[in-house]
C-alpha cells in the first residue's frame, strides 16, 4: 500500500489510519513504486490550483491515469477527490485537474464555511466503502470546496458505473464516489474515528 506524497496532504495521519487497520504503508513521491503498490492513496489538503502543481511536479496525475487503465485501485481523499474532476475554481483562479471524472469542484453555498465537523452520508444500498454502515453514522469533513453534480455517461466510461454518495451543507455535494478501481471521499477517514476505520478496512479488503 503507498501514500503519494507530492507535497499536500494529511500524510502521517493517513499512514496511521492505513496501518491501524492492517496496511503495510510506503509514503513515498516514487513514481514507480506509486505505479507498482497494490493500492494508491491520493490524500489533499489546502488550494485545488496548490494540489494540482504539487500532483503534476512527481507526475502523480499520469500515474493515476496509469494506475486506472490497467484497473489498479487508486483512492483520494479530500482535495484528492477533487483533483480527480475536470477542473477546480477558487477564488476566481480555474485549474485543470486529471479529469478523471466530468464536471467541476465549486464553492459550497452554505451559512457557514467552511463545512467543518461530522456530518451523515446518503450512500447507496451496493457501496463497498459504506459496506456495513448505518444511514445515521457520522464522517469527519473540513473543506469549503466540492463536486456538487454528476455528468456521466457510463457508456463513455472505461470504468464501471459509478456508485455515487452524497452529503449537503446548504448545498448537496459529492462526499464519496466509487467507480470501479478509482474511489474518492470528501470527508477524511483518518479523522473520522471507529467509522473511517471501517471505510479504509472496507476498500483494503476489495482490493
């Protein structure tokens, strides 16, 4: 199992998490042991535009291109999820991301930003990641930014239907995708306790 480091993200926490469920976890911005791991953590945190530079700097987006086009798992987590999208716009700045997925990460229209603490989930009944949970439990989110709709034409798609899981803070947005090998949250499971556990314990066993 290895953590992409190039430059952002929770990495130690997510290391922590990974390895307290089981994982054997490399941290490391080596191309070739990103390409080669069993499973690749995308982890993010801070300005979408920061990410992206920091992403393209070790060539992590051609490395999760890579990962997906042979069907090797790779999972985002926060800004990590959404570098996966077409592009990002924050503060007026539009940045281009790995499109992956179709569509753009905005600015949520909430009373408060931003959307930071626990917040329930609405995820589909053949979710692997939420495999077990139930409709009332609480994942840990910090962002002010999300994917807040889907555009995707599954017959375009070299990857499986996606199975799509939603959160609202004033707006309702994106808080979890799985499709196929490549999965994604908003929130951040290294943060949400007992239940983060589970999701990470969850995707480590599909792989």
């Amino acid at each position: 199992m290895t953590i992409l480091d190039y430059g952002s993200g929770n990495l130690r926490s997510a290391q922590r998490a990974l390895e307290r469920v089981g994982a054997d976890v490399t941290v490391t911005s080596d191309r070739d042991a990103a390409l080669n791991a069993e499973g690749l953590v995308v982890p993010g945190v801070g300005a979408y535009e920061a990410c992206m530079a920091g992403l393209k700097e070790v060539r992590g987006d051609r490395t999760i291109g890579q990962r997906l086009a042979g069907g090797r798992p790779v999972l985002g987590i926060c800004v990590g999820m959404q570098i996966l999208f077409e592009k990002g716009v924050e503060f007026g700045v539009e940045t281009d991301g790995c499109g992956e997925w179709p569509g753009e990460v905005s600015q949520l229209h909430a009373p408060v930003l931003p959307h930071m603490g626990w917040n329930t989930v609405e995820a589909p009944q053949d979710s692997v990641l939420f495999r077990g949970f139930d409709a009332d439990e609480r994942f840990y989110f910090v962002h002010s930014y999300a994917a807040q709709s889907w555009a995707w034409n599954s017959d375009d798609s070299r990857l499986a239907p996606a199975k799509l899981t939603w959160a609202t803070h004033g707006d309702r947005f994106l808080a979890a995708v799985e499709n196929g090998p490549l999965s994604a949250t908003q929130f951040h499971p290294e943060k949400s306790g007992d239940a983060g556990a589970q999701l990470l314990r969850n995707w480590l066993e599909a792989l």
